[in-house]
C-alpha cells in the first residue's frame, strides 16, 4: 500500500508484509459483519447490522495500524505475529453481539484457556477463518520471514553454517 486514497504508506515494509496488511485491511469489514450474522439467530436487525458494519470499519482501521507496526519492525525485533495482532479484532464482533443481547456460546476447556475473552468463539484459528484473500498472503510473508530470518543466522560471521547440508 502506498500513500494516497488507499492508506498510509509501508514504506519500510517488504512488499509481502504490504500485501499481507493490504488484505488484512480488506478482509476484516465483512469478517465482522460474518462473525455478528453467524451469532445471530435468524435474520441480523438492521440496527445490528449497521453497527457490525461501523465495527469492522473500526477493526480494519485499528487492526491495520497495529499490523503496520509490526510489518515495519524488523523480523528478528518482532515478539508477536500478524495472526496473533488479526486475533485482537474479536472485540469488535463481541462488543455488537453483546450490545444486541446475544448470549455467549459454550466453549471447550482449550477455547477458554487459549482465548478467554472470546465469549462468542470467534478467535480465527488460520487466515482462512477470516477470509479465504488471506491464506496465500499470510503464507508468503511467513515463508518470507522465516528465509530472512535463516539467511541471517546463516550468513558468515553470524555462527551458522555458510554451506549446504
């Protein structure tokens, strides 16, 4: 993403991290609404509705911040990852399924320990929970991470080895 109609600009993020946190950005208004319609029963009233949708607008803006600065922190300086930063967005679909009265869901042991403030079960477990758009970027910018990553641990002088196998 560069500066201009559709966002800040990445300027010090690889152009995986930029398509990965453009899709991200994309993705995440619809994800909101889905997550709200499949808590719902039955039709979602038009008044949840639009509060679903001025929640995933929010979610797109707070998350894509959040993921920016983690995309423009250097790989080996990052102390989370971009699914855990996706992860944080729950609130914003719970807070429109508590305001509308729906009552939480009951959740496994694991759910509750891993994610306990997910009353609704929502937490994504992979990019395809939020959206299909984001398998192949989140794939490609870890696989970008983790060559980045090795190379420098590999690099002569670093202690890795500067070989094959």
């Amino acid at each position: 993403m560069r500066c201009g109609a559709t966002g800040p600009s990445l300027a010090h993020v690889d152009p995986y991290g930029e398509a990965l946190h453009a899709a991200v950005v994309a993705a995440l208004p619809g994800w909101v609404e889905r997550c709200v319609s499949v808590r719902v029963a039955g039709t979602v009233p038009g008044p949840v509705a639009a509060a679903a949708r001025e929640a995933g607008v929010r979610a797109a803006a707070e998350v894509g911040e959040r993921l920016r600065v983690l995309l423009e922190t250097d790989v080996d300086a990052q102390r989370t990852n971009p699914l855990s930063i996706l992860r944080g967005a729950v609130r914003h679909p719970t807070s429109v399924l508590e305001a509308a009265g729906v009552a939480p869901v009951e959740r496994d042991r694991v759910a509750l320990a891993m994610f306990p403030d997910d009353v609704y079960d929502l937490s994504p477990a992979t990019w395809r929970d939020v959206d299909e758009s984001l398998h192949e970027p989140g794939l490609v910018w870890g696989a970008w991470k983790a060559h980045v990553h090795l190379s420098r641990r590999r690099a002569p002088g670093r202690g890795g080895t500067t070989g094959g196998t």
